[in-house]
C-alpha cells in the first residue's frame, strides 16, 4: 500500500484543501493517533482536522484516487458556510458554551466512548472464552464418536459394497 500512498500524496501535493500525508504513530505522532483512535496500522482517515473520520474504502491506488476526488472541504466553526442548517445550530450552541462547559461536554462524550470500547472489549472476550468452550466440547464429541469406530465401520462398509457381501 506504500507506494500507491505515496504516489497519492504526490498527486496532491501542493493542493488547496485536500492534504495526504502519514503520521508515525510510533514515534513523535504517537499522541496524535492516540486522539484520533488510531489502533491499527495502516489506518486512513478524512475529514476535518478536528474532527476525522475513518476511511473504510479499498486500498489501492486506484480506490484511493477514486476517493481522494470526491473529497472537497468540510463544515466547520472556521468554513461555517459550507454547512447545513443542523450543523450551523450545532455550531452556535457550541460556540455559546463557556470554555469549562465545552471542556466538560467533550470529557463527557469522550468517556461514553472509552466505556463503549471497554464494554466492546470485554464482551468480546467473553465471546472468545465461550467460542474456546464450545470449540473444546466439540473436539471432545468428535473424538469420542472416533473413538467409538467410526472411520473403521466406515471402511467395513465401503469394503462389504466392493466385495459383493452388502445385503439389504
């Protein structure tokens, strides 16, 4: 995926509102990709700086271009005038909150998603414990039922049909 990347990035390198561009989230750019819910590599997002989305399309050179030219700028508090009405009002009821109100707000939503990830990860391996269980008692099924003759009475079968001695 590299270099269709890269060939990307050079295509709009120099571009008036659309940037392509990575990030090292090993290194210096770690916090970003920490902010932005970046927890596999590679990962694609868009949108406004503030506020990215992921990118859930193909990875090649051809499905990135595709999208890449779909892209245009986003609404935001600095290009209000690219936004719908729903969006405005949002907007305006953000900007009329204090600092500490919005502060608190984002804290607020930022942990209803940690709580939402925590919980999806717990359920998670819950799920993986009771797949291990049931993956154990099958196994232990199957080698009964092998060890009860199976595949010998399968043979006995198939060799009575060959010679003749099957009877009805």
């Amino acid at each position: 995926m590299k270099p269709d990347w890269d060939r990307l990035a050079a295509e709009y390198d120099g571009h008036a509102t659309i940037l392509v561009g990575d990030v090292d989230c090993t290194a210096s750019g770690k916090p970003l990709c920490d902010s932005n819910g970046v927890k596999g590599f590679p990962t694609i997002k868009h949108g406004a700086v503030s506020n990215l989305q992921d990118y859930k399309g193909g990875r090649d050179y051809a499905e990135l271009s595709k999208f890449a030219k779909t892209l245009k700028p986003a609404c935001s508090p600095a290009a209000i005038e690219l936004c719908n009405g729903e969006e405005k009002a949002s907007i305006e009821k953000f900007q009329a909150m204090s600092s500490s109100e919005l502060n608190e707000a984002i804290a607020a939503l930022d942990q209803r998603n940690a709580d939402a990830e925590r919980k999806f990860k717990a359920d998670v391996e819950k799920l993986q414990k009771q797949y291990e269980s049931l993956s154990k008692a099958k196994d232990a099924e199957l080698e009964s039922v092998k060890s009860e003759g199976l595949g010998l009475m399968k043979a006995v079968s198939t060799h009575k049909k060959a010679s003749g001695h099957d009877e009805l």
